[in-house]
C-alpha cells in the first residue's frame, strides 16, 4: 500500500479527533498528533483502534509510543501491514 | 510540583475502555486487581490514565508522556457518590477521583503541602480552552484565596504573585466540557 494512501486514510481517521479542522489542511509528515494537531491525549488510544479496525491490524503495546508524528504513525502502519 | 488531570467521560469521541485496554498504557509492576467490583473495568481504564497524566505533567518535563513508564500504586479506594483513589508513584502521591462523567487526577509531592484545586465547566468557552482556563484560575485565586497572580508567558504552566513576584508550579488540563486548575502556594520560590 502506497504511503500517500496511507496518509489520506490516516487523516480520515484522526478527522473526528480534530477540532480545528484547518489543521488538517496542511497536514505533514512532521506534525505531532497531540501538540500540533491538538488532539486531546485521552484520544491516542481511540485513533489506534481505530487504525487497528481499519487495516485488520494489531498495534503492539510499544508502536504506540512511536506514533507521536502524523509521519511515525504512518511508519507504524507500513511496518504493520508488510508482517501480515 | 503539582500535575492535574481532567477527562470528560462523556466525551462521544472516547470508545468504551475495558482491562483489554489497560495493555497500551500499563507499567510492568502495576496491579490492576486492587479494585472492588463496583468500580467498573472503564473506571479502572480511566483511573490509570488521569493518574499517569498528573503524575506526568507532576514532573513538568517537555519529553512526550508515555504511561506506559510512569507507574502507578494503588493505594486506597473509597466509595461514595464518586469513588476516590490514593495512589503513590515514584516520586508523587496523588487522588483521582471518578464518577460517571468525569475522571480528576492530582499528582503533589510526597513531602508538600495539599494543592489547591478545582474544576470548572468550559463547555460554554468562546474562546481557547487554554486561555479560559488561564483566566478561571486568576480569579478564582483571587476570589477564594485572595492572592493576585498572573501566568507566567511559559510552556509549563507557572503562576506569579503580582506583589511578591514569588513563583508557583501551576498545572491546567480541560478535556471538553471540563477544566481543571491546581497549584501549592507554599512552594513559591
């Protein structure tokens, strides 16, 4: 699966977690979830199993913690789908 | 040093929590079976996060908070009309206290005086979250504990008393319809 398709479903999955919804027009690989995209901490876990259901996917407890970025998260994603 | 957590349960973006999920924001000694059987396994999710994120900005450091290293010690459970937990972390003791609608979490200093605290309804907010909360807190130590005090223009949260200049560790969370405000006047520096 290519990233940039990726990238797109990733922000369709994030999209209700975002309350300025500007933010996500200029969305980049660098931008944090929590401190740029203001997406509220208690959140995280949502937009996993949201990852999780959408790609039939399993996040181990660790990847979590390397999914600060809008890029790591996707990087996570990659790496999750080429075990399957 | 002083951390404060708040998360609005009835926030329709959070899905249900159950002991599956403990999984992601678990530290390796903890003990999740500490609780009578009133407290629900969400409640129980709940308790671990609002405590892991007082005790994380209790530490008022910049690094990404990751719950899964911060570990939490069950040491209390009172019920009531909501539940109240004490708990220690390594270097903090702390309460949450949780009913249907709400999780509060005060992290503090094993040594320092009980902080301040409260909690204020946002939900009607025009502006941001932050900077209501900012100024709910002014007035409310103004109002409740007549001292006049501005924030500092900072990343962590630190108040200034405007006549003594002395400095006091602060900490803000808001969570949709909720905000929270806590600090330890005694620590000014």
């Amino acid at each position: 699966m290519e990233k940039e398709a990726i990238r797109n479903e990733l922000k369709d999955i994030i999209d209700p977690y975002v309350m300025e919804k500007e933010l996500l027009g200029n969305l980049s690989d660098t931008m944090e979830l929590i401190n740029d995209l203001k997406i509220n901490s208690a959140n995280i876990v949502d937009i996993v199993l949201d990852i999780e259901e959408k790609y039939d996917i399993m996040i181990d407890d660790n990847s979590i913690n390397q999914m600060n970025t809008v890029g790591e998260a996707i990087g996570v994603i990659e790496a999750k789908i080429a075990e399957k | 040093m002083i951390g404060i957590d708040v998360v609005d349960l009835k926030d329709p973006t959070l899905k249900p929590r159950d002991r599956s999920h403990l999984r992601f924001i678990s530290h390796r000694n903890e003990n999740h079976n500490k609780f009578p059987e009133r407290i629900s396994d969400s409640q129980v999710y709940w308790i671990y996060w609002a405590a892991k994120e007082a005790v994380y900005k209790f530490h008022r450091l910049e690094d990404t908070f990751d719950p899964k290293l911060i570990e939490i010690q069950i040491q209390s459970v009172t019920s009531g009309p909501e539940v109240e937990i004490t708990f220690k972390s390594e270097h903090a003791i702390g309460k949450v206290w949780i009913d249907d609608t709400k999780a509060i979490a005060i992290a503090y200093g094993l040594k320092s005086q009980p902080p301040i605290w409260e909690l204020f309804d946002i939900s009607n907010s025009k502006s941001s979250e932050s900077a209501v909360l900012r100024e709910l807190s002014v007035q409310y130590l103004s109002s409740n504990h007549e001292i006049s005090v501005n924030f500092l223009d900072s990343k962590i949260p630190t108040l200034m008393d405007v006549k003594s200049k002395k400095t006091y560790a602060a900490s803000l969370s808001h969570h949709k319809r909720y905000g929270a405000f806590a600090t330890i006047l005694d620590s000014g520096s």
